[in-house]
C-alpha cells in the first residue's frame, strides 16, 4: 500500500495516500465494505478514534474493518493517525477526507443537511410557539434536545392541531392520522406526548364524542319529559352533542363558575354553594363545547365567574372561556386569578412562549383582574397553577 507520512516521530504518525483525489471518490467496493464504509459515515465527526469504527463495526466484521481501513486510506478517504506500541504501528483514528463529499456519494445525509434541517426545524417552533393554542408545547419541544427526526415529526403534529382546530373538525384519532397526512398511523409515544400537552377529546380528537362536564343542583329536561338531576351525582359528563335538543334547565343557576384545573373543578364540586352551577373548562374551550354551554346559556343565564391558571395561557382560556357570555351580553368576570396567586411557591419562570403571548395580551381588551394578573407576570417573570389554591 502506497503511503507518504504528514508527520511522525519515535511513537506516533500520520499517514496520507500517496496520490489523493480532490474531492474523494469511492473505490470500488464490495457489498460489505460499503455498508461498514456507510456505518463509519454516519454522524458529523471529522475525525473518529479507531476503537469507535471497530465498534461500529461489531465483532463479526472485524476482519472487513481491517481491510477497509487499508483501502480506504489507499484511496484518500482518510488520513490515518498511528501509535507505536509492543514494537509495532497500531491505528489510533482517522480524519476524513471530505466528509460531506463522502456521505453524498453513499446517500447519507450530509453535515450540511442536517445542520439546515435542524435551522428548520428551529425556525419552525419559533413560529409554533407564537400561536395560543400550540406555543406552550412547542417552546417544551424546542427546550427537549430531542434528536431532529422525532421533533420534525411532532412538530408536524402540531402544525396538524391547528389546522384542526381552526376548521372546527371533530372526529376519532383515526379522523386526525388521516388529516394530518400520514403514511402511518400516529403512533402511542406521539399519542401521549399529545396528551401530555392537551385535552384531545375538547379539542375533538378521541374515540369519544365531545363533552361537557358539569356539577350543581339544576335539572335538565329534554323533549319526551326526559331529565337529568345533577345533584344525584358529584359531577356528571355529557356528549356536548346531546344538550343541542335540550328544553329547560329547572332550578336555574344564580351564577356558573367555569374552572380549568380538574383538580380544582372536583374539589370544588364537592364543596358547591347553592345557586351555582360548576362547568370544567377542558383546555382551550371548542366549538363543541362552546356550542354546548350556549345551550345551556340560553336556557338559563346568569353571570359567569372563571378560573383558569395564572399564566399566560389561562389568560387566553378564561377569554375564550367567556365567549359564550360575551356572545349574549351576559356578565363575567375572573375569579381566583389576582397577581397574588404569583407568590405561590411552586410558581414558575416564563418561557418564550409565555412571553409570546403576554406581547399578544397587550393589546387585547382584558378586565382589571386580569390587566393586573398580565402586568405582574410581566414584572415579575413568573405563573403559576390554579390546583396549588383553589
């Protein structure tokens, strides 16, 4: 093998081929030595010591890994670093020669490319984490350092969501797979990261219809003189389609309290006051939901008192939230959302998209409890969650 030395001395060189091609082009090789040559390409290491090729290489192709050490190096695809040891040279790493040149030759993605697909892929949760609805699990995926392929995919995901939403689709997990394009089905890890960050069935994704959970002492009555008492039971859950038909609420409500924390909501159910009707706000409220509590608005109006997390995101829910009663001139106003909530130890620090969206609450019109609850967020640079008071 024809080789010429770079440098050297008593225990250790580094040796080149003797004629080098710029840039490198493949020899010819073998089945096998052109997926070990594959297995050593991969990643964006220059250099890589000898012991991680043998590896890469596995015990069954240590004997392959010799010789394609030794055609490589002939070749100029590398140039090999040596140490002296027990009277004889031993390889002690490589440093490629053209790497990118070498990876596009094989079809392995590129030092390049994957530096542009991870700028992408940043670029991309930047614009995710200043929507409303994604931007909380967009900023926690942007914080993972979760390897590229995996965080297209979610990211993917919820590009997906809001499209969904803002067509108002309703429909199974299957229904959402299929909206979002997928050659495969969505699989149980992207199912639980979702429902880690969502309500999917509010959002209307589930194998379920939409619901609308409520608790109080109100009777619903539907054509035929069927009913429902509520104060048979803690809290009761309902198909939100099923309250388009309805006819009355009997004992109508004094008030409806709205709490987005389902702790919170079931602590309170067991401790409600006459005269109030519950409602557990599932996440950002749909147009199912919405549609269903308009039902029951229309049946029996009364204020609204609303609670949502002292966040900026519970902002945003206890405006949507209160839509339904905006919708009918009806009065509301925020309930256990005051800036002191933010001196609750377990309260946290502000991430990008937590400022994201306080910038959008600046100009949104907000009551006093909240324009204080915002600027104290802001001044502080902290939230908190409804579970640890209410």
């Amino acid at each position: 093998m024809s080789t010429r030395e770079l440098s050297a001395d008593r225990s250790r060189r580094h040796r080149a081929a003797q004629a080098p091609v710029w840039p490198p082009t493949l020899p010819a090789l073998d089945v096998d030595e052109r997926e070990l040559l594959a297995d050593w390409l991969r990643g964006s290491a220059d250099s890589r010591p000898w012991t991680a090729l043998l590896d890469a290489a596995g015990a069954a192709r240590i004997e392959l890994a010799d010789r394609l050490a030794d055609r490589a190096l002939a070749a100029g695809l590398f140039t090999l670093k040596e140490k002296f040891e027990r009277g004889r040279w031993l390889r002690a790493g490589v440093a490629w020669v053209g790497l990118e040149a070498l990876q596009a030759a094989l079809g392995l993605p590129t030092r390049g490319q994957r530096d542009g697909e991870r700028q992408a892929l940043a670029d991309q949760l930047a614009t995710l984490m200043a929507d409303a609805l994604v931007g909380e699990a967009a900023q926690d995926l942007a914080e993972s350092r979760m390897a590229v392929k995996p965080a297209q995919a979610r990211a993917a995901l919820l590009q997906a969501l809001i499209t969904w939403v803002a067509a108002g689709r309703q429909g199974l997990r299957r229904d959402f797979a299929l909206h979002l394009d997928h050659t495969k089905a969505v699989g149980e890890g992207e199912w639980a990261w979702l429902e880690r960050h969502f309500d999917l069935p509010a959002l209307g994704i589930g194998p379920f219809a939409p619901t609308l959970t409520l608790a109080g002492a109100a009777s619903l009555v539907w054509p035929g003189a069927r009913r429902l008492d509520l104060a048979a039971l803690p809290f009761v859950t309902l198909p939100a389609e099923a309250l388009a038909p309805l006819l009355a609420v009997e004992t109508a409500p004094t008030r409806w309290w709205l709490i987005e924390n389902r702790a919170s909501f079931e602590k309170q159910a067991a401790r409600l006051a006459p005269g109030t009707l519950l409602v557990w706000v599932a996440g950002r409220p749909t147009r199912a939901w919405a549609a269903a509590v308009g039902r029951l608005l229309a049946l029996a109006p009364a204020p609204a008192a609303i609670s949502a997390d002292a966040d900026p995101a519970g902002i945003e829910i206890a405006l949507a939230a209160a839509r339904p009663w905006v919708d009918r001139d009806l009065p509301w106003q925020p309930e256990a959302m005051e800036p002191a909530r933010l001196s609750h130890p377990r309260a946290q620090a502000l991430g990008t998209h937590d400022r994201a969206t306080l910038a959008r609450l600046a100009q949104a019109g907000l009551p006093p409890m909240l324009v204080a609850l915002r600027d104290a967020m802001l001044a502080r640079g902290l939230k908190a969650e409804q579970e640890g008071w209410l």
